[in-house]
C-alpha cells in the first residue's frame, strides 16, 4: 500500500513549473521518475533543492515525487526547492514562518529581458565603427 499524501506544492522559476507531492518516508526524492542525483548532476543544484528540509530540520522526514516541466536544468532546480516549500507548507504551517523568512516561499521573478530591435540581444547593441 501507498503512503498517503502529506503535502502538494506547485514551485516556479523562469521558464519551469514542478507540481511536487511530499509524502512521509526516508527523504527520497525522485523528479521525473528518476532519483534526483540523477537529474540534477550539479552539486550546487542538489544543494538547492535540499534547502527547505535543512531550514525546518525535516531532512530524511518526507519522499518527494515531482513532476517538472520547462526551462534549463537550473530554472528546474529553483521550481523544484520553491515546490517542495510550498508542500512543507502546505503539510503544516508551521513551517511557513522559518521557510518565509529564508526567502524560500516568494517565487523569483527573475526572467530573461526580451530582444529589442536594433540590438544583437536584449541589451548588446551592434559593434559600433567610428571609421
């Protein structure tokens, strides 16, 4: 039989959505149904999406299952570790005053500026000749 579900939390950043359900068990975490060392090979990453058990001291508490879709390997880290607080939450309230205060709860609202014309990019413009 299943364990059943603690928490669920939607996490974004960029380009990248990750739907992530927490369950109770021995601190698994499995993205795309594979294990995350495997998806993440980054230790910065893995060390990312690790942040919100470290901040409310429920490391090796909870299984994670997400799902994550969109973006680079590194948008998918941070809607990863804003999912799994949001599912914290979402499995006590408790938690939401340690995971505000770490920032871990805001959605980072950072994206990249769109190309404007006459530039090579959002902000370089074309080599400039004096002669």
């Amino acid at each position: 039989m299943a364990e059943a579900q603690v928490g669920y939390g939607t996490g974004k950043r960029k380009d990248a959505v990750a739907k992530v359900r927490l369950r109770s068990g021995s601190g698994k975490i499995t993205v795309n149904n594979k294990p995350v060392e495997e998806y993440l090979n980054r230790y910065s990453l893995l060390q990312m999406v690790r942040e919100p058990f470290e901040v409310t001291d429920t490391v090796g508490q909870y299984d994670v299952e997400a799902e994550v879709l969109g973006g680079g390997i590194a948008g998918q880290a941070g809607a990863l570790r804003h999912g799994i607080a949001m599912a914290l939450v979402d499995s006590s309230e408790e938690f939401r005053t340690v995971l505000s205060q770490k920032g871990l709860l805001t959605r980072d609202a950072r994206v990249k500026e769109r190309k404007h014309a006459g530039f090579r990019k959002a902000r370089r413009a074309k080599q400039f000749s004096k002669r």
